[in-house]
C-alpha cells in the first residue's frame, strides 16, 4: 500500500500527511483499529519499524520504576535487562499465565497488571503489587 500523499482526516494530526506523523501516533492508529489503521501499518513498514510485542504507558513504566522496582530486581534475568524489557517480559508471561481476576486485572508474580489488548498488540496500562 502505498502511503505517498495520504492525509490524515481525523485526530490530533487531522490534516497532516501521514508520512509525518510520529511512529507512536502510527502505532496507536494500527492498535486500536481506526479508519486508517491499514496505512498507519503501511507507513510503519515503510519506515522499518515493526509493530511492538507490547506497548507500555508511560504510566505503566513510572508505577514499575516506584512499586515493583524490589521485584524486578529478584527477578530480572541478568543484570542487561532494563525495566523496559523486564516489563515487556513480564507483561506477557502475566498474559499466558496469570490468574485473571474479575475487575479485569491479571495478578502474576505477586503483580496486577491492567492490560488492554489492542487491535495488533496488547497495552500494560498500570501495574501495582
């Protein structure tokens, strides 16, 4: 598909050539099934970025650096892996494995994740102990 000249028609960049749209807005387009999530997938492939296994809120990551910073310590596999590869792993072992409770959270290794499952990836939204 290609992306040359298509103009967004909605949203925070209504008017802008998609072509210049920031990848977290593109990514955000394609996650969450909008009108023309199919260029902001095209765009993305145009520009070499792939699609993130899962999207952390910046929410999601502050909480982590505050709340569950002594469980990422335990528990990270080597002294390399940072908070943001930590949760990103995290994240989808709490989705494969954890119990999900019923106001919609997943408890996992002493952990609640909020997680929304997008369009192509899922969101950690919150975490907390």
């Amino acid at each position: 598909m290609n992306t040359h000249g298509v103009v967004l028609d909605f949203g925070k960049h209504n008017g802008e050539l998609i072509t210049r749209v920031p990848v977290s807005y593109l990514r955000w387009m394609a996650n969450n099934g909008t009108k023309m999530a199919e260029y902001a997938k095209a765009e993305l492939e145009r520009r070499g970025d792939t699609m993130p296994v899962v999207e952390l809120s910046g929410h999601a990551i502050d909480r982590a650096s505050l709340r569950v910073r002594k469980i990422w310590h335990e528990t990270k596999l080597s002294d390399d892996e940072g908070l943001y590869s930590w949760l990103q792993r995290m994240t989808l072992e709490a989705l494969e494995k954890g119990e999900r409770l019923e106001s919609g959270k997943i408890k996992y290794n002493r952990m609640k994740f909020v997680i929304e499952q997008g369009e192509e990836f899922p969101s950690l939204l919150s975490i907390m102990r």
